[in-house]
C-alpha cells in the first residue's frame, strides 16, 4: 500500500477539506474542477493532483472588484453567494453569486478563437 498523500506548505488535499453548501461543480477536460460555495462565498479550484485552491473569496454582503485584476488577493471578498460556476467556450470563468442574480466573468484560461 502507498504511503498516505501529503500536501504541500500552504495547500490542502480537498479530500481532507469541509466545505458548505456546495452550489455548483464544473468539471474541465484535464479532470479537474471548480465547486462555489453559497455559505462562505468562495470559488475554489481543485487540481489534477486533488489539491484544493481558492479563486475567488467573499461574504454575503460582497460584491466588489468589478474590473480589476482577481488574483492580486483572493483573501480580499469579492463575490457574494455563489449559485453557479462554468466555464464558457472562450475560457472565461462565469461565476453568479445571490439571489439578485450578478452574473461574473473571470479570464482563466483564455485562448484563442
């Protein structure tokens, strides 16, 4: 039997992480995904590797950074609850957060037509 996965300083196994109220999933072709979170207002990524990542951070309350570069400070509350996320056919990151219905566009992995 292998030894147990360990991660990285600073990175989590998703496996090992708790999160609530999981809204939406998008799963990318290399097999890794995108889940967003209505309590916590959060995107995270989850890599090949099955490490999890946070994108895109918030509160209820948020909705902010309209413009500006999202990975300066994923810390910083962007978004409010998250209800959905996809990926659309240019590589942009669409996000729609509470129940006013803000819909976010993130580049992520743009490419060309």
């Amino acid at each position: 039997m292998p030894p147990p996965k360990v991660a990285p300083l600073g990175l989590a196994l998703a496996i090992n992480v708790g999160l609530a109220a999981v809204r939406g999933i998008w799963f990318l072709p290399t097999g890794a995904f995108f889940l967003c979170t209505d309590v916590g207002c959060q995107v995270w990524y989850v890599d090949t590797s099955g490490y999890i990542h946070l994108v895109l951070n918030g509160n209820s309350n948020a909705h902010d950074g309209d413009g500006s570069w999202f990975y300066d400070d994923p810390s910083l509350a962007k978004m409010g609850a998250g209800k959905e996320v996809v990926l659309d056919d240019e590589g942009n990151l669409l996000v729609t957060e509470n129940e006013v219905g803000y819909v976010r566009r993130i580049a992520f992995l743009r490419h060309g037509p």
